[in-house]
C-alpha cells in the first residue's frame, strides 16, 4: 500500500505537504501540487477514507434504506439520489427491509455504526406509535430524510412526499369524466399513509360527483402482482360487476388485468383500469396502463438537497410533489 511517506521520500518535501497538496490546500503552490498528484497518481495511491473521517468527523457515507428494489417505484429514486450523492462527494450504503420492522431496525443499526453521514428512509409502515430505533435516531440527532410520508412514529423526521390524494383524485375524475358510474378500488396496505391518501382522493371524486361510495366496491389488496391478482378474484368471485377499476399502485392494477384478460374480460372494451406510480413497464403492458406519474427523480434530488440542509444546519422547506395523470389505452367510456 503506498503511504503518503512514499510520497514525500520521492518528491523531497514533507509529509504534511503532500498531504496538503493532495487537499488542495491554499499553502502549497500549484507546480508543487501538480507534481505530488501526479505522482501520486502514477504510484496508485488511495486515500484512507477512515483517517479523512477521524480528521473531518464525516465520513462521505449516506444510508438508504429503502423495501426492496425489486418494486420498481424506486428505481429512479435510488438513482437519482446516487447521481446527486455522487457528485457531492458521497457514497451510498443501500439496504432492503422487505418491509419488516425487524430487518429495519437491523439494518439502521448497522449504518449507524458504520457512521453514516445521513440516512435515507422509506418507512416500514406499522400502527405503532412509537419505534424504538427511530427514537434513537432522533436522539443522535443524525440527519435523516423520509422517501414518503411520514407515520406517528417517525413524525419528526422532514418528509419529501408526493401529493397523493390529489393525483388519487384526479384519477378517479377522469373514469367519471368518460362515463363511470361504478368504479371499484383496490386499497393498499393498512398501515400506510400513502395508500389512506390515494383511497382518500377516491372518495372525494365519488362525493363530489354525487356518487356514493359503495363498500361493496371497495376490495383490500396491498402492493404487489399478486394483491391485485387476489382481489380481481375476490371481485369477480362476488359478482358486483363495475365498469371500471382503480388501482392503488400499478403493480396492484397490472396483477388485477392479467386476472380479467385470463377470464376472457377484455381492457378497456369491457372495463377500465387505471394504476398509482407510472413504472415503466405500465406503458409497455399488453394494454397501456393509465396512471398517475409520480415524479420519482425529482423526489430523490429534493431529498438530497433536504439532507445537505441537514447536514450543513441550513433552512430548508418540507415538499410535497405533484404528480400527473397519463392517460393511455387502459380506460374508455363503458358499453352502454
């Protein structure tokens, strides 16, 4: 390993302005430090990032921690918070909860141990009102960014959010607009806010339109393939026959079409679907999903310019993102 000694023995000055120079300290003239970088570049010399740390008291890590990569939603968060990470000098320690609390709390456990910087989380929803390692990490006062909506007991930590309810509503608007009258919903999990948010802008379209909302109608998925695949079932097992269906998430809404397609049910002739979130496999689907475009890049930048507030004691705004309605082959006006 070569050591900044080597270094210095090579170039004929000090340890301490070779360090300097590799700093890009203002003390050391530019032919000197063009000299000792060059060398040191030749000789494959790698800064100890554990000695910069123990001197600085950072360490140019940010945690995050997100469910699973394999739900596509967080695709372009993860990366555009590695982009912009990466180009403010940070690197990522990336871990999945599978959305167990248990795993959650490990692995913050063992980001904080590594000493990171910040972290980056998407909540394992739950209906307790308190966690005890999100306590915690309010107590260590490490800077910290929720990627969605905060819940009782993370409530303190700022939020980047997008505005579900509001582009839940204005998806519900657009089946009505076309001519729905009966439209089912597929809810997401129960202990998360963002899916209470989206049921919630699914209801205020019905009122609004002079629709009552039927229970009937309303059938619990979650957020994967196979939750819209049980509901679609438990919805055409139970015979209450809409004209269109509005999912929670696109995965819900592509998991319930692939249900009615196999039943001989055709999209949209005989109904509507629409989807939460825009995936990019929504536009390539057999049939085009119409859904709401989360701004997912946009979300991971906000929450890297969140967390250089944080980390540097700056200002800075909670946000709440809009988010569009794209509508594609997946929704038409009923058969009349």
């Amino acid at each position: 390993m070569v050591r900044l000694k080597d270094i210095a023995q090579l170039t004929g000055v000090s340890v301490m302005t070779v360090s300097k120079a590799l700093r890009d300290a203002p003390d050391v003239s530019a032919a000197t430090k063009a000299k000792i970088k060059a060398l040191a570049a030749n000789m494959g010399y790698v800064p100890d990032s554990s000695a910069q740390g123990l001197r600085t008291k950072t360490t140019k890590l940010l945690g995050l921690l997100i469910p699973t990569t394999t739900n596509p939603i967080y695709a372009r968060i993860v990366f555009a918070i590695e982009e912009r990470a990466h180009e403010l000098g940070y690197d990522l320690l990336i871990a999945h909860t599978y959305n167990k609390p248990e795993r959650e709390e490990a692995c913050l456990r063992r980001m904080l141990s590594r000493r990171v910087d910040g972290l980056f989380i998407t909540p394992v929803y739950r209906f307790e009102a308190e966690s005890r390692i999100f306590q915690e990490i309010l107590n260590r006062k490490t800077p910290t960014v929720l990627l969605g909506a905060p819940a009782p007991f993370c409530k303190n930590f700022p939020a980047i959010e997008i505005e579900e309810l509001v582009a839940s509503y204005h998806a519900t608007k657009h089946l009505i607009g076309l001519g729905h009258k009966k439209i089912a919903y597929l809810t997401g999990p129960p202990a998360a806010p963002w899916a209470h948010e989206r049921f919630e802008g699914y209801r205020r379209a019905l009122r609004e339109a002079g629709l009552e909302l039927d229970d009937k109608l309303v059938f619990q998925a979650g957020s994967t393939i196979e939750d819209g695949t049980k509901a679609a079932l438990q919805m055409l097992n139970e015979g209450c026959q809409p004209t269109a269906i509005q999912a929670v998430s696109d995965l819900v809404a592509m998991g319930c079409a692939e249900t009615l397609l196999s039943q001989g049910i055709k999209i949209p002739e005989d109904i509507s679907i629409v989807g939460f979130g825009n995936i990019l496999a929504a536009e390539y689907y057999r049939v085009p999903l119409t859904t709401v475009r989360q701004p997912k890049f946009r979300l991971g930048i906000a929450a890297v310019e969140t967390m250089m507030n944080l980390i540097r004691n700056e200002p800075f705004q909670l946000k709440r993102l809009a988010a569009e309605l794209e509508v594609r082959k997946s929704s038409a006006a009923p058969k009349h």
